[in-house]
C-alpha cells in the first residue's frame, strides 16, 4: 500500500487499479479507502466471562466506520468479536468463546477497522476470561446451604464475586469466596423456590460472575 505524500494528508476513497502486462488496466470497482489508525487508551473490564455474552468497553481515538469498505473488529488474542461503534472515542466489543488460559498468562487486545490492519498489542491493554470447568459436588439438597467447590480458571478477587442459580424468573444468587486462579467457595441457596412446573430432582443451570452481571454460562 503506497502512503500519500505529506502533502496529501487526506482520508477517504481513491481509485484503485492493477495493470498485469503494463497496458491493460483493470480497475477495482469498491477502490481503497485510507483511514487513521485508531488508538487504543484503556479497555474495560480487563476480566470477563470466556462464554456467553462478555461486553468490553474500549476508549481510544479513530474509531468510525462512515467509509466505504469499513468493517471494524474487535480481537482478543486470536479470537475476533463483534464491534459496536459509540462513538469517534468509544467502542463496545462483544465476544462470546474465549478460551481459557493458564495462570500467569494473558490475551492482548486489538482493534482495526478493516479486520485486518489491528492495533499493536500492548501488555497494559490485556484480558484475562474466566469459566467454568467442573463444580463439586454437582448436586445438594433443596433445603440449600451445600458447599460447592467451583474449579475453572480466570478466578480474582473481587466484591461481586458471585455464584447464579436457576432460570430467568427463578434466579438465586449467593456470594462466592475466591481461593485462587482456579478455584472458588459458594453454598446452595437457602430454600430455593421450585417453578410450578418442573418435578423434583430438578436440575438448573449454574453460572459464576465477578464484574456485575457478566456471568460464565456453560454448565447445568
């Protein structure tokens, strides 16, 4: 890609054309379009659910997608995610498999406009998924109050660490003690109400969360 002259400073969409035997000229219909690279400031959270509906927030400068040939794209490590553009300084990016990693490890993030050209990678602009891999034991009694250890990766410390029982309408939460990267504490909720339809032994889905109510979705 040849850059323009400094003094043709300028964005946009120009013609493009390949010429095969130096006198046939075959024109690209979409052409090219220059655009300034966006830069990334900061990004949050830096932790988020390696399943299901994780959002992170990006704030830098650049970010549009009014040229012609645009197609923004959010990358965390390998795994490419759906970008929602704010605004010219804030983009939202949402992924839904990141795999997990060993501790002391981390995915860089990135960000291009073209699905192509993406930001340098940077240390201070990392993310780390958290999940779930296997809960014991996996079943208590409706009374509640059962200690389940919670084994996975990605786990930190945080005040709204929590564990999620249930389906829509029948949620219960208890708080969740973190013990370390790959481990976790809850109890069973207290008394949990049965929905009228279903017939004991009953089986919910079981979900864990630590910024909010972003929670890891993959087990029931």
């Amino acid at each position: 890609m040849p850059k323009p002259q400094k003094s043709q400073n300028f964005t946009g969409l120009v013609d493009l054309a390949i010429v095969i035997n130096g006198i046939d000229i075959h024109s690209i219909t979409e052409g090219f379009s220059y655009y300034k690279q966006p830069i990334i400031k900061n990004i949050f959270p830096k932790y988020g659910p390696s399943k299901g509906k994780g959002i992170v927030r990006v704030f830098g400068e650049n970010f549009k997608d009014d040229f012609k040939n645009a197609n923004p794209t959010c990358k965390i490590g390998n795994i490419r995610g759906k970008s929602k553009i704010i605004n010219i300084n804030e983009v939202n990016c949402e992924f839904n498999n990141i795999p997990l990693i060993p501790y002391n490890e981390t995915l860089n993030f990135s960000y291009a406009l073209n699905n192509y050209s993406f930001t340098e990678e940077r240390v201070d602009h990392s993310f780390i998924p958290y999940g779930i891999s296997k809960i014991i034991p996996s079943s208590g009694p409706i009374k509640g109050g059962s200690r389940i250890e919670v084994h996975g990766a990605g786990f930190f410390q945080s005040k709204n660490a929590k564990c999620r029982f249930g389906v829509p309408g029948y949620f219960y939460y208890t708080k969740a003690e973190v013990i370390n990267y790959n481990l976790l504490i809850c109890t069973s909720p207290l008394n949990y109400e049965i929905p009228n339809i279903a017939e004991v032994p009953f089986s919910v889905p079981f979900s864990i969360a630590f910024n909010d109510d972003e929670f890891s979705k993959n087990l029931k």
